[in-house]
C-alpha cells in the first residue's frame, strides 16, 4: 500500500452569514466572508494512482457547499510532497475583497502570499491563477 498526501489550499466561509452580510447591504458585491485554510488529503492505493486533480477539487467544492459553505477559491498545492505545475483551481467568479469577519483584504493580495501568480480584471476580480 501506497500512502499519497495531496495538500488543498481553501478559502471559504459560512454561506449563510455571507448572504446576510451582502442582504443587509454591509458588504459590497466583490466581498466574500470567507477564511484561508490548507488541507492535506491522504491517499492510500496500492500504486500511487490518484483522482485527476479536477476531480479532487470539483468533490472538494461539492462536498463544502453540502456542509453550507460559501467557497471563494480551491487549488491543488502540492501532490507527494512536490509542488504541482497547474494547480486546478477553482476560483469563484466577480471576487474582489475577502473579510474574516474582523478586517477585510484583498483577494489578489491573499493569493500572492500563498505564492499564486494571480490575474485580476478592471475591478481587481481574481480570474486566474498559477505558480
């Protein structure tokens, strides 16, 4: 048996508290509730084969927004302890500005420190990523 741990990077928040903050009008339409988190998955397979990364992070997202998530951004960061090429992300679409409930930042600005090279549109919406 093969062990494999594939480390997650997550950025997501309780859906219900967010669609509050957006319903009382108190954040603007770019911000999402939302806090940064990293996962490690452990595979284990008799000879190392793995889920395609696009899997992992499509029943990543299906199974946080189950549990009543509002999700901001999942990427693959690293397979085997080796950091991946193209991390698969998904990034949720017309996101500015993250807030963890005390203070508020930019999203690009939380990507580059997670060390992302990230493309922004005209209204500083995160559109994509790479290493």
């Amino acid at each position: 048996m093969k062990e494999v741990n594939v480390d997650i990077n997550i950025i997501s928040g309780p859906r219900m508290q967010n669609d509050l903050m957006h319903g009382m009008d108190i954040f603007e339409k770019g911000k999402q509730l939302g806090k940064y988190n990293c996962y490690t998955l452990t595979f284990n397979t008799e000879d190392g084969t793995l889920p395609e990364p696009e899997t992992m992070v499509k029943v990543m997202k299906e199974g946080l927004e189950a549990t009543d998530q509002n999700v901001i951004f999942i990427a693959i960061d690293s397979i085997g302890g080796q950091k991946v090429s193209d991390p698969k992300a998904y990034i949720k679409p017309d996101v500015n500005a993250i807030s963890d409930g005390s203070s508020w930042f930019l999203f690009k600005d939380l990507l580059v420190k997670l060390g992302y090279e990230v493309t922004t549109d005209d209204h500083m919406c995160v559109t994509s990523i790479s290493l």
